[in-house]
C-alpha cells in the first residue's frame, strides 16, 4: 500500500508545473467532493423528511428562479477569470488588483440595482400563483423569498474570491467553500427535525443564510492572507478597465443568459405544466446522474484557466495532450453513466427510504443522455472560454435558448413525455455543439481559424 501510494505521489508530482498544478488540483477537488456529495444526497434525505415532497418541490423550484439573477453581474465575473490570470502569467500584479477591485465594485452596483428594483417589484407579485402552491403557504413563502434572495444578493457578490481562486488555478481550495457550508446546513436541520414541526421558512433561511455567511468568512480570510496583494480597495478601482472585463464579460453574460434558459428553466416549466409535486422526482433523477457529471466536472474544473494560460505562452502540444486524455477519460464516463441508471431503482430506494416518491426509469435514462452531452461539450467549451474566441458559442447559444422552452413544453405536455419530455427536450437542444464545439477547438489549435470561428 505504501508503494502504490508512491506511484500515485510520483505520478502527481511528474510532469510541467501547469499539469502537476492541475492534478493536484483535481486530486483535493475529489477528496472535497466525496464528503459534498455524501453531505448534499443526505441533506436531500432529510429535508424531504422535513417539509415534505410539495414543499421540497416549491424550494427546488424557487431556487433556481432566485439563481437566474446570478447571470446578472453582465459577465464580470468570467472577464475576472480570463484577466487576472493574464495578468498573474504576465507578472503585473497591480493591474491584478485593479481588475479584482473593479470587479467587486461593478458586480455590488449592479446586484445593489437589482436587489432595489426587487424591492419595488416585491408586493406586487402574486407569488403563490408563480410557483403553484398551496394558498395557507402564502404568508411564509412571502417572507421566504423575500428573505432568500437578499441573501442570494449577498452571496453573488462574495461569491467573487472563488472567481479568483479558480482563475488562480486553485478551484480545490475554492471548493471548500460549497461543503463547509453544507455540513452546518446539514447540522441545523438535523436540529431543526428534531425540536420543530416541518417549515418552509425554517428551511429557506437555513439554506440562503449559510452560505451567504460562510462566503463572508472565505472573503475575510483568503484577503487577510493569500490575496492580501490583491484585497479590493476603492482606491483601486478603475472604471476605465472595466472596458477590458466586460470586452469578454458581456458576451459571457449573454452565454450565460442563454445557459439560463436551457438549464433552469426546467423546474419552472414542470411546476406550471405538471405541478410541483413532479419537479420533486425530476430534481431526484438530476442529483442522481449529475454524480457522474460531478466527477467529470471537477475533472475539467482547473482547465479553463490552464488553457487561458497555455494559450498565452504558445503552449500547443500542452494543449493537445490534454484534450486527448479528456476525451479518454470521457469515454470512461459513458460506461459509469450506463452503471447508474442500470442500478438506478435500487439507489432511489436506498437513498430516499420513500415509497411514495417514484423516479420513472425513462427519466433516468434521459438525464444520463443529458449528462454525457453535456460533458462531452464542456470539454471543448473550457478551451474555448480560456481562448476567448466565444462569439459563435453566444450566437449558438442564443439560437438554441430560443427553441429550448418550446420544445420542452412540446414533448411534456403536448406528447405527453411529462417530466422526461423537459430533458429530452434540453437533450436535443444541446445537441449541435457535440459536433460544433470540438471543430472549433481544431480550428483554434492548428491557428486555421478565421471569420466568426476565430472572434
């Protein structure tokens, strides 16, 4: 055991310093993800177990319409990564600072506008017709969402120390973050089962307030000491760069617009076709297969900076290998996605001890279908996004957020696929950029890219 331990520590550590970087990386980022997916599928148990599945269905749900405001910040946040790993690989690390003040600075006033228009929005709403619920939940959900997304708003605009860990090629340390925050969720609703009676509002505060308050302390800590060089300061933000964040942010924040539409609009269109109670199984079948797109994910997470940096120093053959090794290691994951669903009636069981709940098997099938496309895209689209060369990704893109709706409510409603026509739906819907993304990684690698392929 010692030996094969050895090997491991000498395959880590054998190769360039951006390679070793990248899988110590992904070594910690798994050890970190073993505990989160553990936390997190334990998490789901329990507060099924608390509200119940309609009121878990209405969280789920109100969620990822409170998300959809992170796409807000108008890209800042990924012009962030590209530019301050350009400046940290050109050794100008004021200018670092600049772009990591200037950021917080334009993220705080844009999500500050936001949360002030929400405020006037607010009262006018009627919130129990949005997400379908049960009319005695009205006062509570009122409250609740009002309470989430001020915290949502806090946390988008901390949540930038991960932005700059992740373009630091640190995405492991930044992914201690999730979990940490996670474990004291899990404590508090473990505490909450046990001295109060299942509520919605209990478990909304819970699940927003924690993290906002963990991303505090991870802002405080990380600036005192790792980026006390780059700690933002008003003193040194500077407007004029904001023209070299949003060159690329804004057409990262369209992406992200269209990325909005694709994938979280499927709880919002289930909630209104089917009703709550089925966005509670759709939710399930996502968590269950995405523990494969998870594995892969923290696979690819160090790369896009990586690239951002090898592209930088000219470094093709870098750039090659380990597009070939992703696309092996994808293979790999076809087979461990075909695992999960074949197990996939007996995991539901073990996992949440419910009979009530059903998870139809087509579902799951469609999900791991959805898991490997998308896996397969975001292989290319890292490189892509650290080359910078994305403008034909937001046309496609937009093309494809416009014809995803439609065609989910197609396929659930009027073929009457229910919950499984949602993610075919984005399973189609995706599906170009399985052929078009690796094209233009080629044509970006070899330098024949030109017109619309190479902006």
């Amino acid at each position: 055991m010692r030996t094969a331990f050895k090997k491991i520590l000498d395959l880590i550590g054998r190769g360039e310093t951006r390679s070793v970087k990248a899988k110590q990386n992904i070594l910690l980022s798994f050890a970190i993800r073993g505990v989160s997916i553990f936390i997190s599928f334990y998490l789901v148990r329990i507060t099924i177990g608390y509200v119940g599945p309609e009121e878990y269905g209405i969280w789920t749900t109100l969620s990822a319409f409170v998300a959809w405001f992170g796409f807000f910040d108008i890209g800042l946040g990924n012009g962030l990564r590209n530019k301050f790993t350009e400046a940290l690989a050109a050794n100008k690390f004021d200018l670092a600072r600049t772009y990591v003040s200037t950021a917080y600075a334009g993220v705080a006033i844009i999500f500050g506008g936001l949360a002030l228009l929400f405020l006037v929005a607010f009262p006018f709403i009627d919130w129990v017709v949005v997400f379908k619920s049960s009319p005695e939940l009205g006062n509570s959900l009122k409250y609740l969402i009002l309470i989430v997304f001020m915290f949502f708003v806090m946390r988008l605009v901390l949540g930038m120390i991960s932005i700059i860990l992740i373009a630091d090629q640190r995405p492991a340390i930044g992914g201690i973050i999730d979990p940490i925050g996670n474990f004291i969720i899990l404590l508090i609703i473990i505490i909450l089962t046990k001295t109060t009676e299942g509520s919605l509002l209990n478990l909304g505060i819970t699940l927003s307030a924690v993290p906002a308050i963990v991303m505090l302390f991870a802002n405080v800590y990380f600036f005192k000491n790792d980026y006390k060089r780059y700690r933002p300061s008003i003193k040194h933000v500077d407007f004029k760069h904001m023209k070299d964040l949003l060159n690329l942010g804004v057409r990262f924040f369209i992406i992200q617009i269209a990325v909005l539409i694709i994938f979280s609009t499927d709880n919002m269109i289930i909630t209104q076709v089917l009703g709550p109670e089925e966005v509670t199984p759709y939710d399930l079948a996502r968590r269950y297969t995405g523990i494969a797109a998870m594995v892969f994910s923290l696979i690819l997470r160090p790369f896009w900076s990586a690239f951002t940096e090898a592209i930088a120093k000219d470094d093709t053959n870098w750039i090659k290998g380990v597009l070939g090794k992703l696309k092996t290691l994808w293979l790999l994951l076809v087979l461990g996605v075909a695992g999960l669903i074949a197990i996939s009636d007996w995991a539901y069981r073990i996992w949440i001890n419910d009979d009530s709940i059903h998870v139809p098997m087509v579902l799951t099938i469609y999900m791991g279908i959805y898991v490997l496309i998308s896996t397969w895209n975001e292989i290319f689209v890292q490189f892509i996004n650290g080359s910078g060369k994305i403008t034909l990704q937001y046309y496609l893109a937009i093309f494809l957020a416009v014809l995803n709706i439609p065609l989910s409510i197609f396929l659930a409603d009027n073929m009457g696929m229910g919950s499984a026509g949602v993610i075919l739906g984005t399973c189609i819907t995706l599906f170009p950029g399985v052929i078009i993304n690796p094209y233009q990684a080629y044509l970006i690698i070899n330098k024949k890219d030109k017109g619309i392929w190479s902006k």
